[in-house]
C-alpha cells in the first residue's frame, strides 16, 4: 500500500511539473506570435500608407495639370475669338497657373475651402451684420 502511495505522489508531480512545462512553452509561443502580429501590422500599415501617398500624390498633381490646360485652352479660344494671338494665352496659362497652385494648396489642406471660410467667419462675427 505503501508503495502505491509513492508511485501515486510521483505521477502528480510528473503531472505538475508537465503542465509548468506546458505553460511555459505556452507562454513563450504568445509572446513569439505577438511579435509576429505586431510586425506584420507594422508592414501593412506601411503597404497602406504608401499606396495612399501615391493615391495622394496622383491626385494633387491631376489637379495642377488641370488648372494650367484648361486656362491654355480658354485662352487659346479667347485669341481665336478676339484675335488676340498669344496676349490671351498668356494671360490665361498664368492664370490657369494661379487656379492649380490653388487647387493643390485646398486639396492638400493648407487653405480651406470657400464655404468653410464663409461659415467660419459668419461664426467668428457673432451674428452683427
């Protein structure tokens, strides 16, 4: 019986010092998988924010491009129309120039846009018109 006892206290304590070992190896691997995770959300975040650069930087440069063709081409029509050959083009190319500066500066949020200023000064008044 005595015997028994014995071999009965040593299975408990194979059991206990299995399950530390268990715990520990458990421990160790979450720790492991959560430098994993954090790398891998480090990467994606900085996948996102360079596909969204690139997104930013095609948009802001379509919006200058668009402001200069679209002032050449009204001032090429005003020179067809007047007969002013290249004053109103040039005219025109500056202030195409101008309105595409603008428009970087508004979508890159450096100025605000018009009806934002309106509001905002309305607010700053305190209603004494």
């Amino acid at each position: 019986m005595s015997g028994s006892s014995q071999n009965g206290n040593s299975d408990d304590l194979d059991k206990v010092a299995s399950e530390a070992d268990l715990s520990e190896r458990r421990d160790r691997l979450n720790r492991m998988l959560d430098g994993q995770r954090k790398a891998e959300e480090a990467e994606q975040k900085a996948k996102k924010s360079d596909s969204s650069g690139y997104g930013q930087a095609m948009k802001l440069s379509s919006e200058f491009i668009s402001g200069i063709v679209v002032g050449g081409g009204l001032g090429w029509f005003v020179d067809q129309w007047l007969g002013t050959t290249p004053f109103g083009l040039i005219v025109f190319l500056l202030i195409g120039f101008a309105a595409g500066v603008l428009n970087v500066m508004r979508a890159a949020g450096r100025i605000a846009e018009p009806e934002q200023r309106v509001k905002r000064d309305d607010a700053g008044d305190g209603g004494s018109n």
